[in-house]
C-alpha cells in the first residue's frame, strides 16, 4: 500500500472513530496530513466524519492548491497556519467536541491556558492550549491568529467554536485533541469543587521530562 492510500484509510478510520464516540458530529470537524511529498490531504467540506470515502478525500499540493477529489474542508486557513509555522507538524485535526467548546464559553477560563493543570496527560500532548475569540466558519483570520502565535502553541480552542490540534503526525494529533477534550470535561466535573490540580514543581518537571514548552 502506498503512502497516500494508507494515509487516506488512517484519516477515514480515525474520522470515524472520533464520530461515533460523539467528538464530533453532523457535517462538523476536519482533518489534514502532510505527505512526504510535501502535499496534502484534507477531508472535504460539507462531508460527516463518520462517512467519508477514502477515493474522495481532498488532495491539495504543497501550496494548499486542489490537486484532485472533493472540494476541500473551508478550514484551510486553520490547517495551513499550523504547517506554515510549525515545520514538525505532520497532522492537524479540528473537531467541535461538547466539553470543549463548552469549557470556552465560560468566563472563568484562563485564555492563555484554557485547560487548568489535573493531570500530566494533558501537559505532555498539549502543553499550555491558548482560547482564540470567536471567527466565523472559514474565516482566514483564524489562520492569521494562529500565525500570530508563531508556533509556540500546538493546540488552540476556538470560543464557540471547537479545538485545533496540530501533532507530528495524524495519530499523535488524534490523541492530543482526545486529551483536550477529556482533560475539558473534568475541569467542568470539577469547577467550583476545589479540586486539587498538579503543583507548580510538578508541572515543570513533567514539561521538562516530556519537553513541552510552557
């Protein structure tokens, strides 16, 4: 199997999987990887995670220009921010996950950390998770905020909207964006209880062991 095939079957089974356990649904959510040629591929717009044809996903060459199969997702501007300034990332995934969006709605929310520090899982796929203000759908000017972080994030949350995740490859991506989700829904369990986070010492040690930037 190629490496373009096998990237298309990898991205149709990880869309599924991440619809039918309810991290994303409707029409809503995308994903993109980079070949080692250097070109893409995206899932199209207007297309259900759960039900994607690997013959039909987005290809894109190493200028974001549609190369062949369906139209591509109107969340470029996301995708091609990460890649631009971030040369290590392989893989970017965007979803509308319940306890995230919900968790950027709320005013208590750190916007340069979203994700309050509960366990160590989420410190080393995520690092520190920056809140970006509200875009409207396909609006470049979310590429152009992502840009304005100059790669020092690997994760943004859209208010209102939902997480990007940006990782060295689709897997990684995959499982970082599942961390941000898991890691939102106890901080909404836990918000108002006083729950007993990871100290100061503790979270420069596990960003120091797993070389996370924070």
């Amino acid at each position: 199997m190629s490496e373009q095939s096998k990237a298309r079957e990898d991205i149709c089974k990880i869309a599924k999987s991440l619809f039918d356990r309810g991290l994303t649904c409707g029409a809503s959510g995308n994903i993109s990887v980079r070949l080692s040629d250097g070109s893409f591929l995206v899932t199209p717009t207007g297309s259900s995670m759960g039900f994607l044809d690997p013959a039909r996903i987005s290809h894109l060459s190493e200028k974001m220009e549609f190369l062949d199969g369906d139209k591509p997702t109107k969340e470029i501007p996301l995708h091609s921010a990460f890649y631009d300034t971030r040369t290590q990332t392989g893989a970017v995934v965007h979803l509308h996950s319940t306890h995230s969006v919900a968790l950027s709605m709320l005013p208590g929310t750190d916007p340069d950390n979203v994700l309050p520090p509960l366990t160590p899982y989420s410190i080393m796929r995520l690092g520190r998770v920056k809140l970006l203000p509200f875009f409207m759908p396909g609006d470049s000017a979310m590429g152009a905020a992502i840009r304005g972080l100059a790669g020092k994030r690997s994760a943004v949350l859209l208010a209102n909207h939902g997480p990007v995740v940006a990782g060295k490859d689709l897997w990684a991506a995959t499982y970082a964006i599942e961390e941000l989700e898991e890691t939102a829904k106890l901080s909404l369990l836990t918000r108002g209880l006083s729950p007993v986070g990871l100290p100061e010492e503790t979270i420069q040690q596990v960003a120091k062991t797993f070389d996370v930037d924070w």
